[in-house]
C-alpha cells in the first residue's frame, strides 16, 4: 500500500492532475485509518500530504496548503521513534520534513521551516553518525543545511545561519573532493560560498569574507567553464542558472570591496556581475530571479560610480534597474517589490540635490512605508524606511515635520535592534544616514 501510495504521489507531481492528487490523498485517509499502523505507514501519509500541501502552495492556495501541512506534520509526528527503520524509511522521513520546509517557505510560515528543516537535518546527521560512507545521505545533508542556512538569513538570524552555512560547506567539499565531475554539488558548493561572503562580510568585516568572497568567484567561473566542456564536467552550454550564480559571487565580492573602500574594484566586480546577469537574462528571459538579480547588480554598479564622484553615471544606472524594477512594482505591489524601487529612489536622491534629492527621498519613504505597513515583522523594508526617513529629514526645515520622520524611523527598527537582527555594517549606515 505504501509502495502505491508514493506512486500516486509521483504521478501526481508529473502531471498535477487533481484527479491524481484526490486518489494520493485517498490512498494517505486509507493508510491512516488502519488501526496499530506502523512507523512507516505514517511516514507515508506524512509524505503524501506534504507534497500536496506544497502544490498547493505553488497554486498559490495557501489555506488549503497550510490544513494539509498541519496534517502532514501531524502523520509524520505519529511515525515515533524511526531510529530502527531502514534508510529508506529514514530518508523518505527526512524528505517529507523537506517537502514541509519548502511549503512553509510559500506560505511564509517560519516556524513551519525551521522545525521542519530541524528535523530534517537531525534525521540525516544521525543516519550519517552510524552511515559515514552513505554519500547519498550527506549531500541531503548538505542541501538541508543550505536551505536552512538560507531561511535563518531571510530572517536575519545570522548565528545560525553562519553554522549552518558553515556545516554545509564542509560536506561539499568532501563531496566536490570525491566526485569533482558533479556539476549539481558545484553548484552548490558555489552558492554556499556566496552565502558566506555576504554573512561574514554584513555580520563580520570585510576583510573576513575576503577568504569565501574570492572561492565563490573561482569556483562559479570553474563551474561554467565546465558546463562550457573545458574541464572535468564535460556538459556543454551553461544555462542561466550557473550565469546567474556567476553574477551572486561578483555582486557579493564587490559589495565587500565598496565596504572596504575600494572603489575602483567593486566598480570592477559590478560590471562584470551585471555582464553574467545580461547573459543569464539570454538564456532564461522570463525568470524573475534573473531579472531581479540584473536590477539589483545595476543598482549596485551604480553605487560603486556615486563612490567614485560620479553621480551622472551612477543615476544611469539607477534608471536602468529602475526600469526592469517600475514595471514589475506596477503589475504587483507586493513587499519585494516595494522595497526594491523604494531603495532604487533613495539612491536616486543620494544622486541628485535640492528639490530633485528632497523629491527622491519623499518618494522613497511613501514606498518603503507601505512596505514595512505590509510586513511589520520583515527587517528589510524596515532598515529601508528608517535610512529613507533619515535622509529625508536632513532635508526637512520644518521641526515638526523633522521631527516625525525620526520618530517613524527610530520606531520602525527598534524592535529589530532589540532582537539582534539589525547587523553591525546596518547600524552603521543607520547613524550616518543624512549626515
């Protein structure tokens, strides 16, 4: 019955049929109300139920994914104590919390993420204590670690996600050492060094990151010159992805070298991060990753100009991200949306002066502020409206005025500073903003 179960499950992701996914579910209810079901029975009505939570989600029917993601989490809780089960047992166990993780990723349930993903990662790193040639089984490992990595920098809790980004970089060098032709573990070899350049850089200092910002760059230039077929991969044709991978490790080493003052190498870096956009955008025109990642490499090109004197070219470029950004904030105000053209004005008025930087900032603050009133609890519209308001009130020659805009932006962090979310290079933006 579980054998079946998993089938309808597959063939459900295959062709996404809701007459596929009611006999998946059909099969999980029949599994369920078995009496004395073992282990594994839950865990596969745990698997079941997490998977059609997570199409859900991607059909963007968040209540229904959140039920059967409660439900999942319910079965999987059931399974008790797996530690006698087999590896394939434990790993559909650990696959499933996987599959939760990814889900509340959608919904935005953090809690969903992190408690699965925990768990996730504790299935795998027991197996592996007793299992250490089981390279199957760490480079999960691996993954989970990355995601999980990922998810506490969404959140801003860079403790842990130093650790685990750390954690995941030892198991993919092991696994790049042992199977050097494997483009996947290169991956994400690269994107894990990416995460760390911008970690250690933000939460560390420049010159910390220094050491991971530089691996990120080779090993994403290794990675498409294998792809090309001029090393030990020998695929041919790199595709948007890797270019785009490419154009994370640039942006994130020249974000180290503009903290570290060195203009003229992070405009360097810049430049090329924007080129391996340009080229990502090629190969993949309609990912809203890549064109996200063009805008912001653009916006960041345009910085290093404003830090060399030239605030003519930089303005270029803030109007050229402005334009892949305005479009998109028209077709849907969401958060991120918000934030990226608010911060694209603010810059635009670092850029300008008098009335045409007053107007910038004014705009910057009207956006960021409907961002942060949408998602109170998200650090990054937040750190946006404080700098934003900042700014503006530099500006501002009324006293009143003045002094409400320092109000809003001192409100707006407070509780992020309180909770250690707000890094050190942030809060030393924050007390020079409008200085």
């Amino acid at each position: 019955m579980s054998a079946a179960t998993f089938e309808l499950t597959d063939r459900y992701l295959q062709t996404e049929s809701a007459a596929e996914g009611e006999r998946a579910a059909t099969a999980a209810r029949a599994i369920d109300a078995r009496p004395s079901a073992p282990a594994w029975a839950h865990i596969a009505v745990g698997s079941v139920r997490a998977t059609l939570s997570l199409m859900a989600a991607d059909r963007d029917e968040l209540d229904r994914a959140r039920d059967l993601a409660a439900d999942a989490g319910a079965a999987l809780a059931s399974a008790g104590d797996v530690r006698g089960l087999d590896i394939k047992w434990q790993s559909h166990l650990a696959q499933a919390y996987r599959t939760l993780a990814e889900g509340g990723f959608r919904t935005q349930e953090w809690p969903l993420v992190f408690q699965s993903l925990d768990t996730c990662i504790a299935v795998r790193r027991d197996w592996r204590s007793k299992n250490p040639d089981d390279h199957v089984n760490g480079d999960r490992l691996a993954e989970a670690l990355g995601r999980s990595g990922e998810a506490y920098e969404m959140r801003r809790q860079a403790p842990q996600a130093l650790a685990a980004d750390r954690e995941a970089l030892e198991l993919e060098r092991i696994a790049v050492t042992r199977d050097p032709a494997n483009l996947w573990i290169a991956q994400a070899l690269a994107g894990t060094l990416v995460s760390l350049c911008r970690l250690e850089r933000e939460w560390d200092a420049p010159d910390t990151a220094r050491a991971h910002c530089g691996e990120a760059r080779v090993t994403s230039e290794q990675l498409i010159s294998d792809m090309m077929g001029g090393g030990r991969g020998g695929e041919r044709g790199v595709d948007g992805s890797a270019w785009n991978l490419r154009a994370r490790a640039l942006e994130a080493s020249g974000e180290s070298a503009l903290a570290e003052h060195h203009g003229v190498e992070a405009r360097d870096l810049f430049q090329a991060a924007v080129d391996a956009s340009r080229r990502a955008i090629e190969r993949d025109p309609k990912s809203r990753e890549t064109q996200t990642g063009l805008a912001e490499c653009l916006r960041d090109l345009g910085r290093a100009e404003k830090a060399l004197g030239r605030p003519e070219l930089a303005q270029a470029q803030y109007h050229e991200a402005m334009a892949i950004a305005e479009p998109r904030l028209a077709a849907s105000a969401d958060v991120p949306n918000l934030v990226s053209v608010g911060e694209l004005w603010m810059l635009l008025g670092d850029a300008e002066r008098d009335d045409d930087a007053r107007a910038a900032y004014t705009s910057a603050v009207a956006l960021l502020e409907q961002a942060h009133q949408a998602a109170p609890d998200d650090v990054e519209p937040a750190l946006s409206l404080a700098k934003a308001s900042r700014k503006l009130a530099a500006m501002e020659h009324d006293a009143q005025a003045k002094a409400e805009l320092v109000r809003r932006a001192s409100e707006a962090v407070a509780p992020h500073v309180a909770a250690g979310r707000v890094s050190p290079e942030w809060r030393a933006e924050l007390a020079t903003a409008g200085r």
